[in-house]
C-alpha cells in the first residue's frame, strides 16, 4: 500500500512542507553563497549545470533531446523567461538586498504579474477577494520599498538595485509561468528542457577564473550544487507536484504563502539578518495577501520560482 493511501493528508502536508522548506531557504542559502564569494554565474552554473546533468537521461527518454515535445521554438522562450536571465536578476539582486527582501518581493511580483498578463491575454479579471488579496500584497510590499529608497538616500544603499531585479525576475517567471499554462507544457519535460538549454549556454556567459572557486572550497560547492541543483530546481519540483495532487491546487497555493516567513527564520538564524519591524508587518501582508489570492482563484496558483507548477487534476 503506498503511503498516499494511508493518510493522504499528512503525506501531502509534508511534501508541499518540503517544498516550502527548499524555497524559504534558498534565498538564505544564495545570500550565503554570495558571503562565500560565489559570482553570480557561479550560482546559475551550479543551478543549472547540476540540474541538467540529473535530468538528461529523462529527457534522453523522451525523445527530441533537449526540447521534448515542446519544440525548439517554445522551449527557447521558457528558457529566456525562467533560465539563465532570470536565474541572473535573483542572483544579482541577492548581493544587494537582504534574503527577505528577496523572497518577499519575488513571491509579491509573480502574481501580480500573473494577473497583469491573464488580463491583457485572455481578459481574466480580478475577483472582489483576490483583489483584495493583491491589495495587501501591494501594502506589504511598501515597507521595504521605502526602507531601500530611504537607506539609499540617506546612506547610499543599494538594496533598491535588488529590488528592482526581484521586481524583474517575478514578472520574467510570471510570464514562464503563464506560457507554460497556456501550451499546456508537462512540468518534467519544462524543467528538463530549460536546465540543459541553461547548461548548454554556459560557455557564453560564464567567464571566470578557478581561483576564487579553490578559496571557497570543495565541500562548500558541493553543498550549494545539491541544494540549487538537486533539492530546489528538482527535489521541490516532484514533492510540490505530488502535494498538488493530494491536496488540490487551493490548499498548496495557500501554504506558499508560507514561504517568506521561512526566509525571515532562516535569514535570521543562519545569517543575522534581522529586519525592522515596518517589514516584518509587510511581510505579513504579503503573506496574508497571497493565501487571500490564492484561495479566491479557481484555477492553481502561480507557481513558485523554483518550478512550473503542475495543471490541476480533476
């Protein structure tokens, strides 16, 4: 009998857990990386490279290396919006902002975006309460935007620089996410395609030197590639996929929301970020607002940044 059948609930509260465990921390661990002295190529590289080597021999299987059944002309705009660009404006943006910054307004921007785009490409409008919803996400937001504006006056910051690009990288995914809805793209064949196109175009993007790589150390690389490769872009992926299935698209959209709050623990923990207490109030928002908009919607909520999110089964 298969634990599913046991107690369904309990297994798909703990994958969706796992899930948002993996996206909570990842902005912790890619805050660390950036404290270690990883570029931000390295990173991507480490994504994307030891992803694409997990997934190649699926994709082998599927016939039509790397592209599947999506095609190359598909596969190349999913790669543009959710590869390596993307994977760039997030892990710029980290070496300026601090971790709950990036998750908060990460996971604020794709729904927004989502909702923009749903409007002008097939007239969806909003719901009394997801608008509601996005209204509080839109408040939450407006603690830290007014933290970096000030810090960057007052004190020449630039976590505003951060913010941007995580502005940027929630509309990039908002839209991998709606193509990837609208073509009805299966989420394996999507990963798989994006991470081995995101390898394969290392060499024109990753230009730098083995030395800083020596310093930083073998077992530090190593944990960074199996925590970005393996457990976020692969791992969440599977365990996401499955919760869904159990649970049902509302309730794992809901838990989500949880994300921020994960980052808040762990950016404190591991790396001493304590934020004020405007912005802990507008991560809050935040995530109340997206457990409103994503319990209002009837179709899934938009996918996390780490993945496409699976089409919902009846």
């Amino acid at each position: 009998m298969k634990p599913e059948q046991v107690a369904p609930g309990l297994v798909g509260a703990l994958y969706v857990s796992f899930s948002i465990l993996a996206w909570g921390m990842n902005s912790v661990v890619m805050r660390l990386a950036v404290r270690e002295g990883l570029t931000a190529g390295d990173m991507t590289a480490l994504r994307y490279g030891t992803a694409a080597l997990l997934l190649a021999p699926f994709a082998f299987r599927r016939g039509h290396f790397p592209v599947g059944r999506i095609g190359w002309p598909k596969a190349l705009a999913l790669f543009v919006f959710a590869g390596v660009p993307y994977n760039m404006a997030v892990v710029i943006g980290v070496g300026y902002a601090s971790a709950l910054d990036t998750s908060a307004i990460v996971f604020a921007a794709i729904p927004l975006a989502t909702a923009i785009l749903a409007y002008f490409l097939t007239g969806e409008r909003l719901t009394p309460m997801k608008a509601k919803g996005f209204a509080l996400v839109l408040a939450g937001i407006l603690p830290f935007a007014v933290k970096a504006v000030t810090d960057g006056l007052v004190e020449g910051g630039q976590a505003w620089r951060g913010h941007l690009l995580f502005a940027l990288a929630g509309c990039m995914w908002a839209g991998f996410t709606t193509l990837s809805k609208r073509w009805q793209s299966d989420p394996w064949e999507v990963t798989a395609a994006v991470s081995i196109l995101s390898a394969v175009s290392m060499p024109l993007w990753l230009h730098t030197s083995a030395a800083h790589l020596e310093a930083i150390g073998l077992c530090s690389l190593l944990f960074f590639a199996i925590y970005m490769g393996v457990l976020v872009s692969v791992g969440s992926l599977m365990t996401f996929q499955r919760a869904v299935r159990i649970l049902g698209p509302t309730t794992s959209g809901m838990a989500t929301a949880l994300v921020p709050f994960v980052t808040w623990i762990g950016g404190e923990a591991v790396l001493g970020e304590i934020p004020t207490f405007p912005q802990l109030i507008g991560m809050f928002l935040v995530m109340a607002g997206l457990a409103i908009a994503s319990r209002a919607s009837t179709t899934p909520a938009p996918a996390s940044p780490m993945h496409p999110q699976e089409p919902a089964r009846g």
